[in-house]
C-alpha cells in the first residue's frame, strides 16, 4: 500500500504548484482579502 503511483505523484505535484503559483500572485491575494474583510 506504500507504493505511489505516477498518476498520483502528477497529481500532487500539480497541487502543489497551483498553491505556489496562487500564494506567489499579490493581486489575487489583496482582492481575497478585500472580498472577506
């Protein structure tokens, strides 16, 4: 059951990325934290 398959390591990494790309786009941010506060 420890075996990770490829599909899954794509799948991770491609969550992952699209966070830091996410985290790394100020403007995207400011306008969440408008939209909350």
């Amino acid at each position: 059951m420890k075996q990770i398959t490829k599909v899954q390591q794509l799948f991770y990494l491609k969550i992952t990325f699209d966070v830091a790309k996410f985290v790394r786009q100020p403007n995207k941010r400011n306008t969440f934290k408008q939209n909350i506060g």
